[in-house]
C-alpha cells in the first residue's frame, strides 16, 4: 500500500510543480465556488457511507474540527483513493449504482479544511492541496469502520464560523435526509460535550416509513411516510420513487401496528421536494408529494439539470406515481381529502412534470380509482356528480335505471368540495359528468308527461310505484327547495308523479288533498296524504306539501265533491230517481256552475237530464221548448225528422221545487238544444260556384272547401210559422263566428264561403249558401200577418221578441230591408238635395278648418268679443302648453345621513304654541312661514331659472319687484307638533288656495301618501279634481323623516326610498 501512495504522490507533485510553474494562472481554489450552501460537505459524507453500504453514521462536532465515521462494508480502495484526490476522476462514473461524483464533491470539504484525513482500514492518508495524499499514522481502534477528521485550518473559514455553520447544517438536518437512502437508517450527531442529535428511520412495511429526529435523546419530531419505488431501467440497484407525508388523525395520537394505517393516519399535502437521494434544494416541482430519482443534477447538486438523460426518469416516475394509487386506494388511504394533494389543472408545475399530473389524472379516469358517493372508487369518466341532497335520494341502482349507458353503468361520485379548494380544482380536470337536478327534471319529464308523444313509459312508472311513502316525501321536498326545480314547474306539471291514495299516478293540476276523510271522494283523484305526512321532518313534511301545491295540487273542493257526485251516479243512462236526492244535486250544480263557470266542460259529459223517453241524457241529448223556453224545436224537429232525434226533457221538471227559469238556464249553459244546427257543407251548390272554382292553382295540395247551409230550410220557410221564424232569427244571432267582418281561411266564418286548391294559389271568398238561403225565402214575419223576404223586412215591423241592430253582420249580408224605397219621386229628390246641401255645407266647413259645420254653425253663433275673448285665452294656454317648464330635482347623496340630522332637527325645533284669547290663536308660525320661502325657493327653482308650483307644475304666475317670483308657503302637515320649514309646499296663489279651502284628501290620507309613494310625488283631490303635488327627492326625504318623529312619534328616522 505504501508504493502506491508514494506513486501517487509523485504523480499529484508533478501535477502540482506544474500548477506552480503557471504561476497562479490556474488555481483549484475554484471548486470553493461550487458549494455556495453552508455544511455542503455533510451530503457528500452521506453519500460516500450510502455507497459503501453503510447503516449508521455519526458526526462529532468540536471546536477544532469535525469527525464523521460510518461501518460501511466496503473499506477504501486504491481507485478510492485515487478518486478522492483526482479532479472529476470518480469510480461512480463506471458504477452507475452510486451516488453522484464522489471525486468532486468531495472537494466541498476545503471550504473548511486545507488538510482532510481519512482513516481506513487499508489506507490512512491526509489529503493537502486538494489533491495530495500523505499517509498518516492508522488508528487501530476504528475496526471495520471508515472515519474521516476535518480540521478547521482553512484561513478562508474562521474557526468560529466553520463551526456554527456545520451545527447549524447538523441541527437542520431534515426527516428526508433518510427518506430516499436505502442503507442508511440513522444519522448521529454531537455538538462538544452539550448538544446530541438523530434521525432514524423506521420501515413498519414495505412501504410505511416513519422517520424520527431526536434532540439530546428526546424525539422532537416524527414523520410518517408512505414511499413506492421501483428500479430504474437498466439500474440495478437505482430506484426511482414517489413519497406522500401523513399524518395523524385528530382520534390518534401514536402509531400502532395492531390496528390499520386507514384509521390512524391520512396523507396531507406539502411542499414537495425533488430528491436525488437528498433534497435538491433549488428545484421545485410545484407538486405537493416527494419524488426520488438519481437524476443527472447540476454540479451544486441543488437542482436538477436540463438533459435527455433526465427525461425517462421523468417518464417513469409519471407511470410510478399512477400506479401507487392503486397501493394507496387498497390501503385505505384514498378518500376524497387525498385529491387535494394530487396535481390539478391549475398548478403552476414546470413542463417536466406535466406528465406526472398527465398520467395521475389518466389513471383516475379509466380506473377506479377516484372515490365515490357510496364509499367505493370507479373510474371518474363513469361518475356522475350532482347536489348531495339528489344522491341521498337516488341510489346506484336508481341511476343505474334512470340514465342511459355504454359499457359500465354510471355511479355517483364523491360529493362536491368546496370551491377554491385543490380537492374541487382537482375534480373539475377530471372526466366527471355533471347530472344534477335539471337532468333529473328532464328524465321525469321524458318518461312520465301527459304530452310526451312515446306516451307515460311503464317502466318508470313501474320503479316510481316501488318507492316507499317516505321516498315520496324527500323526492317532493327535493323538487321544492331546489331552484332548478322550481324553474321547471311548469313542465313538472305536467307529469304523472303525484301519487294517488289508490297507488295510482297522476298530474299535479288533477289531484287533490283531502283534508276531511269522512267526505265521499269516488272519482276524485287523491293525494296518497302519506306523502306529506310519513316521518317525523316537519319541515320535510311541509316541503313536500308545497311542491304538490306547486305543481298545481289543490284541496278537495265543491267542484271535486260534485266530481265524485258525478262519477258514482251520472255516469250512464240507466238507474232509478231519487228525486229527494236529485234534487239535492241540481241545485249544488246549479250553485257550482255560477260560482265557476268553467265547470261546464265538466257538468256537462255527464247524464244529468231524463227526457220524456225516461232515460237519462247528456245536455246535448235534450233539446228545451215549451213549457221551459219556447224555442220552436218541437215544430222544427217534426219538419226534418232524424233517425236519433234529441229528447224533450221530462215533465217532471216542472214540479221540482226549483226556479224554472234558473234551470232552463243552467241546462241551457251545458247545451241543451234551444237552436238550429248549422250545417258545415261542400261549396258546390253554391250559387257563385264558377267564381269559387276559379281560382288559382292546378293541385289540390292544402285544399279548402268550406260552406254552410240550414238543411231543408225551404221547408222551415214554406210553413210561415212564426215560431220557426224566431227560431231561425235566434239561430243566427247566436253565430258568434259570424262576428268577423273579414276573410280568412283559418277563421269559419258561416257567412261565408271559402274554395282553395293550395296555398300557393290563395283562395275565393263568395257568400255562403246559408246567406243565399236566408235572402231567396220569404221567412221573415211582419206585423201585418205576412211574411218577406228580407229585403222587402221593415224593422218597425219585426214581431215581439226579434231583437234587432243593424250593424250585425248577418243583417248586413242578408240585405235586410234593402229593397224598401222612397215612396215617391219628390221624397227622393228632397232627401237628394237635402244631401248635397249637407255635403258644400260640410265642405265649406272643412275649407275654414272646422270638423264639420255644426261645429261652424255654433261658433258663428258667438258674439264677436266673446269669440276674441276665448282666442286670446286659447293662445295664452297653447303658449304655456308649448312651454311647459322643467321640474327641478334635487337629490341628496347621502339620504340616510341627511335623514338622521333631520331627526334631530325635529325633535330640537321649537313646538307649536298657542295663545287662549277670544279663540285659540298659533303664535310659533310667523318664523317657520319666513324660513320656509327661501328654503322652497332654492328647492323648487330649476335649470332655467324659474320657480314651479308644486301642484299645477307651471311657473309662478308673476314676479315681486325685486325680481323674485310670487308664491306662497303652505303648510303641508298641520298634525306636525314642531315648526319646521320643511313643513311647507310652494305653492301658485290659486294651487295655494285650493290647498287650503278646496282639499277633499284629509290629512290622514296626506301622511299615508307621503309613506307608500314610490316616486317623488302624491295625489290628492283638489277642487274636485285630482292633482298630483310633486316634491323633489331631498324635500320627500325630509318630509318621512318628519313624520317619523313628529306624528309617529319615534326616534329613528324612517326608510329613505
């Protein structure tokens, strides 16, 4: 051994002479600039034990230097030493499975030493000069173990400083030193004789690692782990891994082996550190986990360095870090909190760990691995999240039916996290489907609405019938508290979702709650009352109730009772009168149908009336004529025949103990026949068919062919009946069709016929056959027995009982009364020049600017200074009228701050007073009504200068001498008990003695307007008229602020509006 370190000290002479030679042109001081951080050197120790294998080191911190020794396997060898005093000559180099270039960083010791001496069990040399070996006497007492002796003698370094500085790099010494070294499980340290330190690491599995730290035998620290590594590819011995801190649960204290790592600990987030075997301090991955890899780092060791030879340890940690989920899930450890400490989309992490949170969020989305509702983890792209008050109501099963899927049904994910939080930033990156309330909504309204063209679908009424009563009730109060619901009430009611007391379902607006059970409730469709009154939620309990009660649910009411009426008994034409009872009936439904007139539609499907067959009928099977309603019927009936002719309703009405004419309206309103039935028709018999045919088009692609008549009305005509007559007459005054003076196709217009071949073409109006038919018989009655047609009818002498107005329509296109004629020559030619008289006269009139020359006549008749007199007036008011001045405003920036001092200015002003002389006389006003000008003045004054009275809006009629307008100041509140010039409205001298002799709106009615106006004006009643008193904003404020203290009699101003 002494040859080669003679050799190789004559090889670092030459190399130093020559060193020497360049005098000073190269100087090895440079590799003092590599390790800039304090205590360097103890890494580079620590990695020279790691790579020999060693278990336990130990470090002894004098004043005079520091000793360092660890029971590696592996004793100094001549590469060894050749290495430890070569530049950039490491054995690490050819041996990929240590740590680092030992040659180099080794070289962070001369920052404190010029003479490092190393002990071994073959070599003990001191090292001088960076490069040169010297041996040393051996120390036998170091046995197998390796020791190294760092004397403070680097005049760079002061003694004191080297010392404080590696205590301070000892006492600092943290939990992940030991984190990534296989071998080394305890690092020693102590400070003189006072000061003794450690870490240790404990391994309770392959993969839980605790790490303590103690100070002078007390463990003041103590930081449990969970590591996953595997080898690096082609390395041997080399292992990248990813590291996650824990920590314990707020029940556990300390770990224990007896029970599971799930109930003791959870992982948190930190600061994750990237480590090649060590902490490189200057790297920062943005992560919130560790990571280990033997990384190529920059020389400092305090980052990583930008190489190729980086990148598939990169990839290989992202595969890593995926694949410890799975570890991490199976362990227990993998909650919804633990997302927080994976990466998420918004992390800042440099490009070169993008593929670590790639491959994490690749994981959790195909595999399950993310966590879900029920405690479980699927993949997060077959999760579905929604509210948590939906995912209690509907179980994996329940959306398993519910939602439609590929491959693997959907699954509820864990619930939302708060937002801002890493666990919601993280989820929101993830594949997790959004199916919330609304979806739900559209499901229920897909598979259960009335108007869905599929039809109710019996399978979801068939899951929706299997739920319990209590199931109901939070499904109700769901749908009632959540906004996104009550958006959707109008589609919900049209759902059948309302359970039945029969089990049954129907829609909202048909069901009813029964709140009296002793009522007969057959046919009517009944809240299961369970569903809003099983368990013991109040509050639950009403929710659901409310829903119901949105969704169009109502009380059993009369219009339900006589429902149930209805269907028990009404339903068909056979069974036996119970005239009591049916008696009893008719008059609720008589009372209903007034009360409601809607429930007609109801009323009137049922058989409600018996004919004189004695079977019971619909309305619109009867037919009424005397002795109820003399409407001809009978007559008319008998002239046509039918084969199923209506029934005459039964004699038996008669003595019913019921107003007859009350019913004949009430069968009426429900359709008993008391008219002639006009007949829809094709257009061909029409007499202006060759018109109708003519019009455009070739195909008959949206044809239209639509006419009316009255069948066999030559019959009804030829019988000169005048019941007939009035029964044609009442027939077409009830054809409110035939109201619309227009043409349109989409409008059946009676009176009109209407023949198209397609839309394109357009379409031929003409009259209806109906028309023709009215206008060709003499069917019309007269006073003097006979009977005409139409055009030859008088009104004056049209029969009783033929109502009559000549701007019907009807009347119009029948021609009624069109062929009556002037007498004689002489009547037609007096009206003719009555005519044309009427017209210059009215053209004459319109020439001067008049209407018509009535208006003219009138005017003329006015005397001649009468007429100049209203001109001059008339011009005055179109001046003012052109010019109606502004309004001023004023309002207060800061109201509420101007309300309060008005408080208090009411509550110090001076009350009124009185004098008891021959009557009570007020003597507090005279300073309040002077006070009161020039406040009002300022207020009511606007842009243009000019002072508006607060009643009539106009400005003030006239100014004073000194310019200033004339108005007066009258009291507004007289109820007020203090003087205030606020008190006051500015007002025109005619507004103002309106105010005070000719108000009908009493004081009470004042204050109320003053409180509920919206905008800065009230409205009283001044000579009779109403009048708005308009205020601006600052002056209403002032005025509530008054009558809070004044009359209200309170403290606190009132709300400013």
């Amino acid at each position: 051994m002494s040859a080669f370190l003679d050799a190789l000290m004559a090889q670092r002479r030459k190399f130093l002479d020559g060193l020497d030679a360049n005098e000073g042109d190269i100087n090895l001081d440079i590799f003092e600039d590599f390790y800039p951080d304090q205590a360097h050197f103890v890494f580079e120790l620590l990695q020279n034990a790691e790579d020999t294998g060693a278990t336990d080191v130990a470090f002894f911190l004098t004043e005079k230097g520091c000793w360092f020794e660890h029971n590696g396997t592996r004793a100094f060898t001549e590469p060894d030493v050749r290495a430890i005093t070569g530049i950039h000559n490491s054995t690490k180099k050819k041996s990929p499975d240590q740590i680092g270039k030992f040659g180099v960083g080794f070289k962070s010791v001369f920052v404190y030493t010029l003479t490092p001496t190393i002990y071994s069990a073959d070599f003990s040399f001191q090292i001088s000069r960076l490069v040169m070996p010297e041996p040393v006497a051996s120390d036998p007492s170091i046995g197998g173990k390796t020791k190294f002796w760092l004397p403070f003698n680097n005049p760079n370094k002061a003694t004191q400083a080297a010392f404080s500085e590696i205590k301070a790099g000892l006492s600092e010494l943290a939990e992940t030193t030991l984190l990534f070294l296989p071998n080394i499980e305890s690092i020693k340290w102590r400070v003189g004789h006072d000061l003794s330190g450690a870490i240790l690491r404990i391994a309770h599995t392959d993969s839980h690692l605790e790490v303590m730290k103690q100070i002078n035998g007390q463990t003041t620290t103590s930081s449990h782990f969970l590591k996953f590594d595997q080898p690096v590819a082609g390395l041997e011995k080399q292992r990248v891994a990813v590291a996650f801190a824990l920590d314990f649960l707020p029940n556990a204290q300390m770990f224990s082996s007896d029970k599971p790592l799930s109930q003791q600990l959870k992982i948190v987030s930190v600061p994750g550190q990237v480590a090649v075997f060590f902490p490189a301090g200057k790297e920062t991955s943005g992560l919130r986990f560790h990571l280990h890899a033997p990384f190529v780092p920059e020389l400092s060791r305090a980052s990583i360095k930008e190489t190729p030879a980086n990148k598939p340890l990169f990839e290989q940690l992202a595969v890593l870090a995926a694949s410890s989920l799975h570890k991490i899930r199976d362990l227990g450890l993998l909650s919804t909190d633990f997302l927080a400490v994976l990466p998420n989309p918004q992390d800042q992490l440099a490009p070169r760990y993008f593929g670590i949170r790639d491959s994490i969020c690749r994981a959790i989305n195909t595999e399950p691995l993310m966590p879900t509702y029920v405690k479980g983890h699927a993949p997060a792209q077959t999760l579905i999240q929604a509210k948590s008050s939906l995912k209690e109501l509907l179980s994996s099963d329940d959306i398993e039916f519910l939602i439609d899927y590929d491959e693997a049904p959907p699954q509820w994910a864990a619930s939302r996290a708060l937002q801002g939080t890493n666990v919601e930033r993280f989820m929101n990156g993830l594949a997790i489907k959004d199916w919330d309330i609304a979806s739900f909504v559209d499901c229920i309204d897909q598979k259960a609405s009335e108007g869905n063209w599929r039809g109710v679908n019996t399978e979801f009424m068939a899951w929706l019938a299997g739920k319990s009563m209590e199931w109901h009730q939070q499904f109700y109060a769901l749908l009632a508290k959540d906004s996104e619901a009550q958006d959707e009430l109008y589609r919900l009611k049209r759902c059948k979702i309302v359970r039945l007391s029969e089990g049954a379902y129907e829609c909202g607006p048909k069901c009813h709650f029964l709140d009296n059970h002793d009522v007969k409730t057959r046919g009517v469709r009944c809240v299961d009352p369970a569903v809003y009154t099983a368990g013991k939620s109040k509050a639950q309990q009403e929710s659901a109730r409310k829903f119901l009660e949105d969704i169009g649910a109502t009380k059993v009411g009369e219009r339900q009772l006589v429902e149930a009426i209805l269907k028990s008994t009404y339903v068909n034409s056979a069974r036996t009168l119970n005239q009591r009872e049916y008696l009893s009936h008719m008059r609720r439904f008589i009372k209903l149908l007034d009360e409601d007139p809607s429930c007609g539609s109801l009323l009137s499907t049922f058989h409600l009336f018996m004919g004189k067959d004695n079977r019971w009928h619909k309305p619109a099977e009867i037919y009424l004529d005397d002795p109820y309603l003399g409407t001809g019927l009978s007559e008319y009936l008998g002239i046509i025949g039918t084969s199923n002719p209506p029934s005459p309703l039964a004699d038996f009405y008669q003595s019913l103990p019921i107003d007859t004419q009350k019913f004949t309206r009430f069968a009426e309103k429900l359709g008993c026949l008391t008219k002639i039935a006009v007949a829809r028709t094709s257009c061909g018999k029409n007499p202006r068919w060759n018109y109708l045919r003519s019009v455009s088009g070739e195909r008959h692609t949206s044809p239209i062919d639509r006419d009316y008549i009255i069948n066999r009305f030559h019959l009804l005509a030829a019988k000169k009946s005048e019941k007939l007559a009035k029964l044609i007459w009442n027939t077409m005054c009830s054809l409110s069709d035939a109201a619309h003076s227009y043409d349109s196709t989409h409008h059946q217009n009676p009176l009109r016929a209407v023949y198209r071949k397609n839309e394109r073409g357009g379409a031929h109006f003409a009259d209806s056959q109906l028309i023709h038919q009215l206008r060709a018989d003499a069917w019309i009655p007269q006073r003097t027995g006979e009977f005409v047609r139409p055009a030859q009818a008088r009104v004056e002498l049209l029969p009783d009982g033929f109502t009559f107005d000549p701007g019907w329509p009807w009347i119009k296109a029948i021609e009624f009364g069109k062929g009556i004629q002037l007498q004689n020559a002489r009547a037609q030619a007096e009206a003719a020049a009555t005519l044309e008289q009427q017209r210059r006269q009215q053209e004459a009139a319109k020439a001067l600017g008049f209407p018509d020359a009535e208006t003219a006549r009138k005017l003329a008749e006015i005397p001649e200074d009468e007429l100049k007199r209203i001109l001059v007036k008339w011009q005055r008011q179109e001046r003012t009228a052109s010019s109606t001045p502004e309004f001023p405003q004023r309002v207060s920036p800061n109201p509420y701050r101007r309300a309060e001092r008005m408080a208090e200015r009411t509550q110090a002003a001076a009350p009124k007073t009185y004098e008891v002389r021959e009557r009570s006389v007020r003597t507090s006003d005279r300073d309040a009504r002077q006070l009161a000008r020039p406040y009002l003045l300022d207020l009511y004054t606007n842009a243009a200068d000019e002072m508006i009275c607060q009643a009539c809006h106009q400005t003030m009629p006239f100014n004073l001498p000194d310019g200033s307008p004339y108005f007066e100041a009258a009291e507004l509140l007289p109820e007020a008990s203090a003087e205030l010039v606020e008190n006051h409205l500015a007002l025109c001298p005619t507004c103002s003695a309106k105010w005070r002799h000719a108000r009908s709106s009493s004081d009470a009615d004042v204050i109320a307007e003053l409180r509920a106006a919206q905008t800065p004006e009230i409205l009283v009643t001044l000579a009779g008229e109403a009048t708005a008193v308009r205020f601006v904003q600052v002056h209403l404020d002032d005025l509530r602020t008054i009558i809070s203290v004044t009359v209200d009699d309170t403290t606190v101003p009132v709300e400013v509006k």
